[in-house]
C-alpha cells in the first residue's frame, strides 16, 4: 500500500469513527422522535400516554340499500354502533347493535402498537452514551427497528385474513345484540387509513353454497397519520442503514484499529 492509500484509509478510517460515534446517534434521536410522535396518534396507552379514551364517530359510506352502519371508535375498540344489513335469504334488513359494556375489539390497532413500541423500546436500549464499536452492531440495531416498524405498519395495511367460519365463531360477534341469523356474519376492520365493515351471507343456489360480501368504509384521520410517521420512521432507518452498509464493507474497520484513534467524545 502506497502513501497516498494509506492516508485514504486512515481518513476513511477516520470518518468510519465520526459516524459511528457522532451521526448514529443523532440519526436514532431523530428516528426516536418521529417514533413517539406516532406514538402519541394512537388512541391507547403507548409510551407514557394514555389516550384511551379519545372517541371518534363515524357513519360508513355505502350503497343505503345494502348495508348502513354508524359507529363509535373509543380507543381501539367500537364501543357503539347501529348496523343495518339487508338479508338476501329473509328479503328484509336485519339490525344489530353494539354498546359499551361488550365492545367490539380492533386487534390490529394494538399490534400495530405494541410493534411500534418494541421499535422504540429498541432505541432505548443503546442510549445516546452508548459506543458503537462496529458497522454491524448498528446495522443489527438498525435491522431489529426496521424489522418492528414493518410489522406494525403491515398491521395495518394488510389485515389478516378469516373464513366465514372463523367470523361467525369469533368472540367479536359475539359483540352484536341481538345476534346475527346464522348464515350471516360481519366483520369490522382496518385497511390503511380506513375502517371497514364487511358483512357475508351465506345461501344456497341449486345445491351449491355460495356467499355475497358487502363493504361499507369510512377515513380515520389519525390512521392516516400515524402510517405518514411509520413511513418516516422506516425511510430514516433505512438511509442510515444504506450508510453504515458503505463501511460495512470494510471488515477490518473497527473503533481503535487505527493507531492512536481517539474516540470522539
């Protein structure tokens, strides 16, 4: 190795240890805030906040004939709602409700959560004191973040999915006063930044069992927002991750592998 490589390697070695030390940080700082801000959106109890009891009311937009819903959304369960589904077999619209003391439960809403609070959680554990020594500790921080955020965003974009079976015997329908026939099952749930309530009927056509679905939705402004912030969130982590990656590379490069490297304060 020539002089002039040497010195190339010395100050890449050098800005390696800046980055490390000084640019990780700030970058996980600058992460951890936009992820307790989203944190903040959620209306349950998240990260020393508790707005569990924040309530929004909706009415669902759908053809009027098939299906009519208005709503209560008290932290991440529907605490009230006035449903109307027109019943093909009957020829006549059966009406359920839901009330308080047996509300219907929205499971994504608090995976989505509890993702978003082990991607924190994360952050907390190195601590802004804490020293990086190589490319791959942060990358492996870095991965264990992405990794938490992508879950809790897919949580809710991509709902599970459920047969008719599995709706008619969930515990949510149970939920439903008086209860639906039994060859009729609905099911609210989160797609993006929109509540849905879907309702399924099951009927027989010359022998073959067949079923009609039917949607009705509504926009949830604080979904919206939080899925702005996982987006964020994710977009900083992986800039960072595409930066360490380019030192990575550099197997030999640890803190203290060049002679006399002092470690920034």
């Amino acid at each position: 190795m020539n002089d002039f490589e040497k010195e190339e390697a010395l100050n890449l070695q050098k800005e390696f240890e800046w980055v490390l030390h000084k640019e990780v940080h700030a970058a996980l700082q600058q992460i951890h805030q936009v992820l307790v801000e989203c944190a903040q959106r959620f209306p349950v109890q998240l990260y020393g906040k508790d707005n569990s009891n924040k309530q929004d009311r909706f009415t669902f937009n759908v053809a009027p004939d098939l299906l009519k819903c208005s709503a209560v959304l008290t932290g991440d369960s529907i605490t009230h709602a006035e449903i109307h589904i027109k019943a093909l077999r009957l020829g006549q619209v059966v009406k359920a409700s839901i009330q308080g003391e047996h509300p219907w439960k929205l499971q994504q809403v608090q995976d989505a959560a509890n993702h978003l609070q082990q991607a924190i959680y994360h952050i907390d554990d190195v601590g802004k004191n804490y020293k990086f020594k190589s490319s791959d500790e942060v990358l492996h921080i870095l991965g264990n973040i992405l990794g938490s955020l992508q879950r809790g965003r897919t949580s809710l974009i991509v709902p599970r999915k459920k047969t008719i079976d599995d709706l008619i015997k969930s515990r949510n329908m149970k939920s439903l006063a008086p209860n639906l026939p039994e060859d009729l099952a609905i099911s609210f749930y989160i797609q993006s930044h929109k509540l849905i309530l879907a309702s399924y009927q099951i009927y027989s056509v010359q022998g073959v069992m067949k079923y009609d679905c039917s949607h009705a939705e509504c926009t949830v402004s604080w979904l919206n927002e939080v899925l702005v912030l996982f987006t964020v969130g994710l977009q900083l982590c992986q800039q960072l991750k595409d930066k360490i990656c380019v030192f990575s590379q550099y197997k030999d490069f640890t803190v203290g592998s060049r002679p006399n490297s002092p470690i920034p304060a």
